[in-house]
C-alpha cells in the first residue's frame, strides 16, 4: 500500500458537499430515507451501499427499489465527482478558516481574515467586531436603522435624520427602533450560530461583580481593551447596550429614557411601574407623610407572584430613591422621599 494514500476519511469540506449535493439531486423520499437512516457523510453512504442498502428491521422507513436505485446512482456519481483523495484533511486551523468562510455570510473577506488573525494572538473570536459586521452589512432596514440609531457602527443619528434619510414617517423610525431589544439579540443568536459564542471571554472585574448597581462608568476598562483591539466605533452607552443582550451577567430596570443596571438576582420580580403609579397619586401638600421605600419596597403587592425577594430588597430600594429624583427631582431622607412642598 502506497504509505502517502490517504485513507478514505471524511472531511467537513467534503461532508458539507456531500449534504449539499444529497438534497439537490435525491428525491425528497430518497434523501429523508437516508437522514431517517442517518446516513449523512459518505462514510456512512459507502457503507450503506456496500451492505446491499440494507436497512434492517427499520421497515417503517419509505425505502423501496426506485429509491435504492437513486442512492446508488447519486453514490457512484458523488465517488466519481468527489473523490475522498480530492480532499486532504484540515488541520484544526484550515478547519476553522473553512468552517468561517462558509458560515459567516455577514463577513467579508477583510473582515475574515481580521477574526483569523485576531483568534490566532488571543485564542477567542472578536464578538464585539463580528456583530458590528453583521450591522454593516446588513440590507435589511430594521437593522440600517437601529444601528444608526445606536451607532453601533460609527455616529449616532436622531429619529429626525432617519426620517430624512429612509424617507420614513416618525411613527415607522420608532416602530423600528422599538424593536432594539430583538434585533440586538438576532445578531448576537447569528455570530455564535455561525461563528462561535465566546463572549464570555468579555467578563467585567469581580469588584464591578459584586456592585448590586452598576453605571456605564463601570464598563470603561472594558469598553476601551475592546475599542483598541477590535476595530469598534460604537460609544461607552452603544457598547452597553450590546453587553446588556448578549453579557447577561447583569438586568435592566429602564423608565423614561434612562435605566438602571442591576447585577442582584431578584430585582427583576419587583414592579417598578406599580410603585411609580402609586407615588404620582400621593397629594402634593405641605401636611404629606414621607414616602417610606423601607416599606413600600416590601410590600407584597408589588412583587411577581406576591413573593418578596428579600436579598433583592436594598437594591430595589436604591433604584427606586434614583428613579424618584430622576423623574420628580425629590430629594430622600434615608429610605424616605420628602415629597412635601417647600
């Protein structure tokens, strides 16, 4: 035997085409046979052939002569076409390069060969530069529009430049930007499909960890490794904005145009809104009692379930003191909001 003759292996080039050209030129019964039979690499074909296309006591499976005949057939016609010494078998580096140039459709070559060599000086993918690529290119609107929105690849817009430039009606620009949330997490769903999900490479210090409320300030180190390294334009908000959808080591109580970070298991299951409807209908007069978080805060009735998450309590407590003052400048006394006017 010839010591140079590669062995008759399969390779994810060759098991690629061989699913490709299987659905192309079998018949729809033929070619669900064999995914029933699992045969889906022409390892698996050419042993399937060389038993006599014998499927056993599988008799449910649809598979009688016109099909044998049209396995066979595609069988000595993928051997001619794509012989198994065609392919040679990629060291774990080509498989990577491969298995990206064929996936990671929203990469152009540029930018592929930028993730390459990115992951051959750190071992990990640049998941912030992907999915800014995945914006870039993308043609459809909803995602032009949030990524100018948000400026996830290059300068913000307002709501009144979008309308110029798609030609759009207001109500259109902010249905589209309502979407923000589910097109953020599309594109990340996309990277690691087709690429890898490696973004917890992008964790955060322990000290910014153990903050029950965090700022975008907290997230500066971070932001400016990755600004460096990875090529991104977005600013310090856009930055954590992606981190929100796609980190989610942390959650996210937003009101009127800002929001607050939280990384403590349980402030999600307090109803902020309930608290806030419930302030606005306390009379304004000298003679009012202090609004007492202390209390209101672990009040059943404003919890998911009516059930107190009690380790969640102080942090529920400051969120709601900060979305008081943000929203009615009323300063606090301790857990107390002194609504009294002056």
């Amino acid at each position: 035997m010839d010591e140079n003759k590669q062995e008759y292996v399969d390779t994810q080039e060759r098991i690629d085409t061989f699913e490709e050209e299987a659905w192309q030129k079998l018949s729809f019964r033929s070619a669900n046979a064999l995914k029933m039979l699992e045969i889906d690499t022409p390892t698996k074909l050419k042993a399937f052939v060389e038993s006599g296309l014998d499927i056993g006591k599988r008799r449910y499976i649809n598979f009688g002569k016109k099909s044998k005949e049209e396995v066979r057939a595609f069988y000595e016609s993928f051997e001619k076409n794509h012989p198994a010494e065609a392919y040679h078998v990629m060291s774990e580096r080509e498989t990577l390069e491969y298995n990206i140039r064929k996936n990671a459709t929203f990469l152009h070559a540029e930018d592929i060969d930028f993730v390459l060599n990115y992951f051959d000086r750190t071992n990990h993918y640049p998941m912030f530069y992907m999915l800014t690529k995945f914006f870039e290119h993308s043609d459809w609107r909803k995602d032009q529009i949030i990524s100018e929105y948000l400026g996830i690849c290059g300068e913000m817009k307002t709501i009144e430049q979008l309308m110029e430039k798609y030609c759009l009606s207001e109500s259109t620009i902010k249905h589209e930007i309502h979407w923000i949330d589910h097109a953020i997490r599309r594109a990340a769903d996309r990277v690691e499909r087709n690429v890898a999900d490696d973004w917890e490479q992008y964790k955060v210090s322990d000290d910014v960890l153990k903050k029950p409320i965090l700022s975008n300030e907290d997230f500066l180190p971070l932001y400016q490794s990755v600004k460096d390294a990875e090529q991104i334009k977005m600013d310090l908000e856009c930055f954590v904005e992606i981190c929100y959808h796609s980190l989610r080591f942390f959650g996210r109580v937003e009101e009127r145009g800002k929001y607050w970070l939280y990384t403590v298991d349980g402030v999600q299951c307090f109803r902020f809104s309930w608290l806030l409807q419930d302030f606005r209908k306390i009379p304004r007069t000298k003679k009012a009692e202090p609004f007492d978080l202390s209390e209101v805060c672990r009040n059943t009735e404003y919890w998911y379930n009516e059930k107190v998450v009690r380790k969640a309590v102080p942090t529920v407590i400051e969120i709601a003191k900060q979305m008081i003052w943000h929203l009615y400048q009323l300063p606090s006394k301790g857990n107390k909001i002194i609504i009294a006017k002056s």
